[in-house]
C-alpha cells in the first residue's frame, strides 16, 4: 500500500463527505439553512419538519450517495495504486467524518445515518442491507428513527465480525463510525432514557 495515495484517497473521500445536502438542497428550493431551525441537524429529518418531502428525499439521496461513491471510486481506482479493502473502508469513514464535520460549512454537520448506510452498502452490500433491515424492524417495533439508527450503527461491525472474523482490518473503520454515530447521537441518548424522544410520525418541539 502506498501512504500518499491512501491519504490522497482518504482526504478526497472526507472532502466529498463535507458536501452537506441539507444545505444544498436547501438553498436550492428555497428553505431556510437546516442548522436554523427544528433540531439544527443539517439532514433529512430536519429538512422533513418544513414539509418539504422532495427536498427531504433528495437530502436523504445525496447524503447516502455520497459515502457510496467514495467508497466507489476508491474500490474503482484504489487497487491500481496498492489499495484494498482496509483502505477503501477508511475512505468511506473519511467521507463518514466530512459528513459530520464538514469543512465547507463550519464543520457543522449531521448526525451521519444516511452516509454510513451509503459508505456499508458500497463496502459489503449484504452487510449494508442487513444493517438496513435491522433499522427498519427496529423503527417498526419501537417507532424510535434515533433508536434504530443506534442499533443499526452497533450491529453492522459485529455482523461484519461474525461473517469474517475480527482479525479482518475492515472491522475497525466500521466500529470507529459506529462510536462516532452514537456519539452524534448523545442527546437523543438521553431523551431516550428520559421518555422523552419523538417517536416517528410525530411532531417534535421545536
């Protein structure tokens, strides 16, 4: 593996991360910026809460997109140049981390859901989906998007772990997104302990 290219990979991956829909999307239709209103939380949840379902589904896409295409291209291009698995995992946690502290917009990023399932969907897609599936039967049952967002976070490096073994290096960028999720997730953490978190198809205080 060559270090300049991995790093060249990875700061390109974290630079396509920054790319904030919300913002993007937002100013496109016309919405107020994301980070002003409802949760703050530059993602599509946020933008969801102005009614706006298109610009939310869009938000949604390119957020996802993004981390799948980083991760993509570094499949792509990467192995020409000595990368390979590890690499392309740490690309997409780069692009993960842009996400989350973007540097185009004042490092104030979303909470990472939609990018991560993007960045697991492209690595493994039948990590990806399982992780997909674990959201959606968490939603349905408990009807908490924060609840199954965490659980969805917690279980793709272990069914990642389980599948091929913790001694496989993509099992670490994994379990690192995963700990930045939930602690993205920290206040909606303690909502949940304290009864207090929306439950989904319910209006949130603003």
């Amino acid at each position: 593996m060559e270090p300049l290219a991995l790093w060249t990979a990875v700061l390109a991956g974290y630079l396509l991360g920054s790319i904030s829909f919300a913002v993007v999307v937002g100013r496109a239709v016309g919405l107020a910026d994301p980070r002003s209103y409802g949760s703050t939380n530059p993602g599509a949840t946020n933008v969801l809460r102005t009614g706006n379902k298109a610009a939310a589904l869009l938000t949604l896409l390119g957020d996802a997109l993004k981390g799948a295409v980083a991760v993509w291209l570094a499949r792509h291009f990467g192995p020409g140049f000595g990368l390979g698995p590890f690499a392309f995992a740490c690309v997409g946690a780069a692009a993960f981390l842009g996400h989350l502290y973007p540097v185009f917009f004042r490092f104030q990023g979303g909470k990472g859901v939609a990018t991560f399932l993007g960045v697991l969907l492209a690595l493994n897609f039948w990590i990806g989906l399982a992780a997909c599936a674990v959201w959606l039967a968490v939603a349905a049952v408990f009807r908490y998007s924060s609840l199954a967002s965490l659980t969805a976070a917690v279980s793709a490096p272990l069914v990642y772990a389980l599948a091929y073994g913790l001694g496989d290096s993509v099992v670490w960028p994994l379990a690192a997104m995963a700990a930045l999720l939930l602690w993205r997730h920290r206040e909606n953490i303690a909502k949940l302990r304290a009864g207090t978190e929306s439950k989904i198809g319910k209006k949130s205080a603003r």
